[in-house]
C-alpha cells in the first residue's frame, strides 16, 4: 500500500492531484439505503467506484496511484463476479480499502463491511471504552 508522502510524489509526476483526498476524514458517508442494497463485497466496491467523488477519475489512473495493473483495477470494480469466459474476477484485497476509498472520496466498502459484522461506529466506540 501506498503511503502519502508516496501518493503526493506520483502527483507531482503527472497524476491528477484531484484524484488524491489528503483529508481522510474528508471521505464522505453514503446514505444507509445505498449500502442496504449491496448484496455482496463485489457491490460495495462498484457503489463506491459509481460514487467517487472525482467522475473523470479512471481507473487507469487508480492503478496507477497503487502500482497495481490496470485490469485488476478494471476487475476489482466490475459489476460481474466473472468475465464472458467464465473465469472469476479478482476481488479487491483488503490492503487496499482503506487507500481506494481516500481516493475514491468514499467510505463505502467500510459501510458494507461494518453492516455485514452487524455494528455501528458507536458501538465500535463503545466497545473500546469498555475494554
């Protein structure tokens, strides 16, 4: 995963600084209802791709910010589990969520995972304070 200083560097080189959100708290929340209609990982990840806050941001350039290749990039937020072979596209690795949604401008994946583990950021607090 790509650190900050490592992001700015590549956005000194040509890569758009519009699509690099120093600010992570800058990531913006999407409405419940949005999240509640992800049926799967796959779903949350082209929530969050159909939602970026940058619309000219291409993929390309994702893969880029990443040192990832273009088609993984291309597979992680394709709406299909699997290509017109048949064959299963690649998933988005966990590493990455936290750097995507910076840059993606939202916090949608995280939504989905923590709807999936039944919790809310207030009981995340709470149970930290407890503990």
């Amino acid at each position: 995963m790509q650190t900050t200083e490592s992001l700015e560097t590549r956005a000194q080189l040509g890569v758009p600084s519009a699509a690099i959100h120093s600010n992570p708290a800058a990531a913006r929340f999407l409405p419940p209802h949005i999240i509640a209609a992800c049926d799967s990982f796959r779903a949350a990840c082209v929530v969050a791709w159909e939602n970026r806050a940058n619309p000219h941001l291409q993929k390309r350039t994702l893969a880029e910010l990443f040192g990832l290749y273009a088609p993984h990039v291309s597979d992680y937020f394709h709406a299909s589990a699997s290509d017109t072979k048949g064959n299963g596209r690649r998933s988005l690795p966990a590493e990455h969520i936290h750097a995507v949604e910076r840059v993606l401008g939202n916090r949608a994946i995280s939504q989905y995972l923590s709807r999936l583990a039944q919790l809310t950021l207030m009981e995340e607090v709470i149970a930290s304070r407890n503990a």
